[in-house]
C-alpha cells in the first residue's frame, strides 16, 4: 500500500508542477501551488526525486483560484488554471530569473515588465486531436488528456475564442457523420483577421458522400475547410474556395502578412503585437545600419525592422517560410530593403556566418533548441554591437546567454518574459546584450 506523505511547496518547475522536498527528495506534484502544505502519495519514485499525486491540500496558497474551464485537470490544454492570472505571470518571471543564474551564471541589469495580454480566447491556432471510440460510438475532439495519447472529452475551450470554443461540439457531430470518420487523428486550427480555417487531416480520400455534410458545416458557421492527406504541402481548400485567405496585420508598422493554415505564426496575435513593438524598442534599428534577422520565419520581425529604415537579411531553414517572407516583402512594398535566404542555422559556422558580411546588430527568435551553434560561430570580426533574443525556452536561452556573457564579450542588458500561453507553463522571454 502507498504511503501519504506531507510537503511544503517551494516553488513551481517548468511544467507548472509544485516543487517540494522530502528527506532530501525532489518531489513534483501536479496541482500543488507555491507555498502550500499538500498530502500526496507517490506514483513514480527513484533514488533523487519523486512524482506524486495530490490527495489533498492541508494549507492553501492564497493564490490560489477556482479554474474556468471544467476540463480542467483532464485536459492537457492548460496546467496553471488553478493560480491566479497574475502569479501565473510571477511564476514565469521566477522560472526564467532561476534558469539564467543555474544554468547560464547570468543575470540581466534590468528585468523588463511583463507583456501580458488577454487571458481567455487568445489562442489563434491550434492543433485539436479527433478520435473516433467505437465503444461509445462518438468521436472526440480536443486536446489530449494530461501525460495521455487520449483525447480529452470536451465541449468547450475557454483559451480559443469563444466562436471556436463553440465549434467543437458540433465539429464532433460532423465528424460522426462522415464515412472516414476512424482515418480522421487531426483538426488544424487557423484563424485570421478575416477567416477561419480547419483543416482536416483525412488519412484516405473523402467520399463522395461526405463532401455534403462538410459544405454544409462550413457554410452554417462561416469557416473554411481545408484537407490534408500527407505533409503541410497537401494542405488543399475544399470549401468554400472563394474564402478570403488567411492573415494578420501589424498596424504599427502598416504591414500585413498572409499565411497557409499549416505554417507557423505566433498563436497570440494580441501579444505578438506587443512583443513585435518591444523588439524594435530593443533593437533601435536605424537608416543605414545592416540588421540580421536569425529564424526569421515568414518576416513577423524582419519586416518591421525594414519599416524603420535599416537594410535587413531574414535568414530561416523552412523553405516555405522563406518563400511566404518575400511574398509579404513584395506586398508591403519592402523588396528593395530585404533579402530573405534559406540557411540551416543549426550548422552555423564561424566560416559561413563571416560569408554573410557584417551586422550593426542582430535578432535571434530560435525554436526551443536555441541558437548555440550559431553563437559560438560569432568572433570579433562578425560581433554585432547588440543582440535582441526572443526565445520559446527559457532553458536554451540561459544556455546561450552564458555562451554570450562569458565567452563572446557581451553583457546582458534586460530580460523579460511574455505571456504568450496563459494558464499554461508556457514561457517565452525576450533578452537585450551588448558588445562590451
């Protein structure tokens, strides 16, 4: 029989677990809040940490609140529902303060305030799993279940907006009704400043019998539907094909950029556009200077650092995404001040990044890996004096923060986090450093 054992709660780790210690064992425990006194019995244990399960709260933090959605705690979707909004935002800040100094021995001269935004109906995009049970003869669609291939049983999101949200029920009579209903794993979520798009990933052809339901759908609540047999390329509009296509703006640089359902944007439009506005801040970028974008994707940053007069190279490994960044160059009227170039950057050289010529000052935006590779190829001869890093890992950016300050001759000027993904561990930063 497992035992109960009591902890205190130190702190939370990187996936909204409580942190607390017993006889010198780490132990992690979903639910748990900073500063509770929680009874737990452990469902994992090895010889330096332990996970548990929550039995029951014995002293509760203050901060902590009911969740909104009624999903939650089954649903994978959010883990931090449970702590109020603003220690959420609190919690993030720690974990990125803790991952500089441990891992990167670093801490920034200024800790920027956060950019926070709305917190329900944010997200824009999405990936929703769909699962056809034989057994109750329905098919799920949702988020998986928590630490599950499952999908969760829902009938609401709160972090989609509320016309998505409203969709997934009857998304889940639609796909009932459909005679591939068992060759259907996945709906793409995409929404635009002018449509909404679903993309259903079909593992074998649609028949001819269920194209009618699928227009009706689309037709009875506004969306467009798209369908996807193999990879992101065979992403094809079945209904309607007159819909206007996708895409986001920012109107504090007048650009506005168009994009396939299957490409990646930022999921928070609201607070993309702050982040956007605190990264030209951050960079200063000037007539005349010669700025690198790094992981440029279709341009969200390249392009605005060209609105401000500087000459910009956006250098991305996603061929795709390269071809979408010129595309919006050409509609914004930017051709003439950006190049946009296909590179790996995980295989960044000291010999190939001098081949790239000189910067005045760069921006990094990586995926979670980080840019390691592309900051140890940095000498005296390619340093740029500044460089803006907005990073999705606060435990790669700390690692190459340490690469910067303590190897390459930079300092670290301001750090900060943006709530990109409320109510989830979610944490995304923006750094500042420069040439000493």
């Amino acid at each position: 029989m497992t035992t109960t054992n009591i902890t205190h709660i130190d702190s939370l780790d990187q996936e909204g677990r409580g942190v607390g210690r017993v006889e010198g064992k780490v132990v992690f425990i979903d639910g748990a809040l900073t500063g509770e006194t929680v009874a737990y019995r452990a469902t994992r244990s090895k010889a330096s940490y332990e996970i548990g399960k929550l039995e029951r709260i014995l002293k509760s933090s203050p901060m902590r609140v009911t969740p909104q959605c009624p999903h939650f705690g089954v649903c994978g979707g959010c883990a931090m529902q449970h702590l109020d909004a603003a220690a959420q935002v609190a919690a993030k800040q720690r974990m990125l303060e803790d991952d500089l100094w441990h891992i990167g021995r670093v801490r920034p001269e200024t800790m920027l305030p956060p950019i926070i935004g709305p917190l329900w109906g944010y997200r824009h995009k999405a990936r929703l799993r769909a699962r056809f049970v034989s057994a109750k003869n329905r098919v799920l669609v949702g988020f998986n279940e928590k630490a599950s291939s499952y999908v969760a049983v829902m009938g609401e999101c709160h972090v989609l907006p509320p016309s998505m949200s409203a969709l997934i029920v009857p998304l889940q009579e639609l796909l009932a009704q459909l005679t591939i209903k068992e060759r259907i794993p996945q709906i793409e979520v995409a929404i635009g400043e002018h449509v909404t798009v679903l993309v259903l990933r079909i593992l074998e052809p649609l028949a001819r019998a269920d194209e009618t339901p699928l227009r009706a759908f689309a037709e009875r609540h506004g969306v467009q539907i798209w369908t996807q047999s193999k990879g992101p390329e065979t992403a094809t509009p079945f209904h309607p094909l007159d819909a206007p296509g996708l895409s986001y703006t920012l109107p504090e640089f007048n650009l506005r950029y168009p994009f396939m359902p299957t490409e990646f944007t930022q999921v928070n439009p609201h607070i993309n556009r702050v982040l956007v506005r605190r990264a030209m801040r951050m960079l200063d970028a000037k007539p005349g200077e010669r700025i690198a974008d790094f992981f440029c994707g279709l341009g969200n940053f390249t392009l605005p650092i060209a609105r401000m007069g500087a000459t910009v190279l956006g250098l991305e490994g996603a061929a795709a995404l390269v071809r979408r960044a010129k595309e919006s160059a050409e509609i914004n009227g930017l051709s003439q001040a950006v190049e946009f170039r296909e590179a790996n950057l995980f295989e960044k050289t000291a010999e190939s990044l001098a081949a790239l010529g000189h910067f005045d000052k760069w921006l990094i935006d990586p995926p979670r890996d980080g840019a390691m590779e592309l900051i140890k190829a940095i000498e005296e001869t390619t340093a740029p004096q500044r460089i803006v890093y907005v990073s999705c890992n606060p435990a790669t950016l700390a690692r190459d923060a340490g690469l910067l300050t303590q190897v390459k001759g930079y300092r670290m000027v301001a750090a900060g986090v943006v709530n990109m993904f409320p109510h989830t561990a979610h944490v995304e930063s923006m750094a500042m450093f420069e040439k000493i």
